[in-house]
C-alpha cells in the first residue's frame, strides 16, 4: 500500500476495519440466537420441589398460558410436535420430556400433550415447577 507522489488515490483498500466489523457482528448474532434459543417463558406453578432440565438431551414442551404449544423454543401444533417426537425418538429411544406448563394454562391442554407423549411410548417425562417461598 503506498500514496503515489502526485496525489494519486491508493491502489488498494484495506479491508482489515471492514474484517474487524463483520467478526463483532457475527459473534453478537450468535450469542443473541443462543440466548433466544432457550425456551418460551411461562409462569411455573409453584411447589414445594423444584424440577429442572439437568439431563443431557432433554426436549421441552410448553404450554402457554394462552394454550399454545411449543417443542423447546419453536411453536407447533398437535401433530407437528406428533412427528417431531417420534423423530427425537427414533434417535434417541432413552428420549427425556419436560413438560413446562403455565400455570394459568388449562388442564387439558397439558393432558392432551402427556398422552400424546404416552401413545408415543415416551416415560421419562417431568413436570416443570418452580419452588415455593416459604
């Protein structure tokens, strides 16, 4: 890279601050789809034992409180969240579930989802609470 004597403009461009812009920015996306990746919030009901999701491996399924479902972080209706299970099981038949439903959700909702857990021969399911204030 040199400046030419009479003012000429450069050869070339340096693209190194360019470089420098694109790496911050790639590394700030990734940590925001992590980070946007770990679940849908929901009001847990509360107990006196708290579950959590500490098995490798683990899937979620949420119950909003508006009665919508979701598998882990993406939403999906009865029959998606049919197929995508029997797909993660096929994979993986020791397949762990965590039910997190809100606890303003309805009953049956969360029914609907443990027996469809069960017609897929999925046992090693938990229930999402949080502890209790005492």
């Amino acid at each position: 890279m040199h400046v030419q004597e009479d003012n000429q403009p450069y050869d070339e461009i340096n693209v190194t601050p360019m470089l420098d812009l694109a790496y911050v920015l790639l590394v700030i996306f990734i940590i925001m789809t992590t980070a946007s990746v770990q679940g849908v919030k929901v009001e847990l009901p509360k107990t006196a034992v708290s579950s959590s999701l500490a098995k490798p491996g683990t899937k979620a399924v949420t119950v909003a409180r508006n009665g919508d479902v979701f598998l882990d972080a993406y939403p999906v209706t009865m029959e998606q969240l049919d197929l995508r299970l029997a797909q993660y099981l096929a994979a993986n038949p020791a397949l762990s579930i965590v039910i997190k439903g809100d606890g303003q959700a309805q009953y049956a909702k969360v029914m609907e989802v443990m027996e469809l857990l069960k017609r897929n021969g999925i046992t090693d399911l938990g229930l999402a609470t949080t502890r209790a204030q005492r």
